[in-house]
C-alpha cells in the first residue's frame, strides 16, 4: 500500500539515497556523471536537506512529501510558492522499480488538496527527460514555453509544463 506523508528529517537518507538512484535512471544520458555527482553532492547534502525540511516545518502550508509502499521510502516531491495561487513543482523523484504505480499523480493530487486555494502547478523539464515529459502531459500539465538554461558550461533545453486547478 501507498502511503504520502509530509517529510520529517529521518527521510533524509531515503531521500539521498533515492535522489542518487532516480537522478542516474534519468539523466545519465543527459547530463555526465560528474555533473549530476557534483549536483546531488550540494543540492542532496545533509545540511541542504535538513535546513529544506526545517524550512517546510515551520510552514503554514507544508510542501514536502515522502511516498511509502509498505513502509518503505519510495519517492518524494516538493513544491515552492511563487505566489498565493501559483506553486513550482521543484523536485519529484519515485524509484524507477514504483514507477506507474500512480504515485507521481498521487503527489500532485495531495499538493492539490494542502496548497489550496492554488489555481497553477508548473514544472521545468529537461527536454531530453521523455519518461518526465510523459508523466507530465499524462498527468494533464501542458507544455507552455522553452528556455536554454546553462549550467556549469552545459546547455540545455528546459520546458515549462503546466497544470490549470479549476476551484
């Protein structure tokens, strides 16, 4: 059984150890590898994960989740406000073995219900992540805009999907 949760700081391991595993799944054709190790290394650390989770603690509206199946970490995702209507879907990453079990939608639907009164979820997407971009136009969002993001020297081509939340 699926079980979302908000994150607690004893998620923190889960979480790096799940970050590692999905950001190899699906970027490692996309990124090198010293990129995505030197990316999880600053993004993924303790201090960085533990100040994010002290962060979503004292949150009227709490924006970061954890997945379960049978107790078992399997996935998280959060969210950051842009303003009281709109949220940015920063990060969701299920292991692959849990992928298309609904729990990507299951975030999505749980952030509908916390974030309220939110009217728009959007997500930037590499264009060459196709299981994100899948997920995403399956999930209902619409693909609204590019831009070329350049990071560490490495340029590449980011969409903006979004998601309209009728009231």
């Amino acid at each position: 059984m699926i079980t979302i949760r908000y994150v607690s700081s004893e998620d923190i391991p889960h979480i790096q150890s799940i970050a590692h595993e999905t950001w190899m799944f699906t970027y490692k054709s996309i990124y090198s590898e010293d990129y995505i190790q030197h990316f999880l290394s600053k993004a993924y650390s303790t201090e960085n994960l533990s100040r994010s989770v002290e962060r979503d603690l004292q949150k009227p509206k709490r924006s970061f989740l954890v997945a379960e199946c049978n107790g078992e970490v399997v996935g998280y995702a959060q969210t950051g406000q842009v303003n009281e209507e709109e949220y940015e879907l920063l990060r969701i990453y299920i292991r692959p073995e849990y992928h298309k079990m609904g729990i990507g939608k299951g975030f999505i639907q749980e952030f509908i219900q916390l974030l309220k009164p939110v009217k728009k979820m959007f997500a930037w997407v590499a264009k060459e992540n196709h299981t994100g971009r899948a997920f995403y136009e399956k999930s209902g969002f619409k693909e609204t805009e590019e831009m070329i993001e350049t990071i560490e020297g490495q340029s590449k081509t980011q969409i903006k999907y979004e998601l309209e939340i009728d009231a």
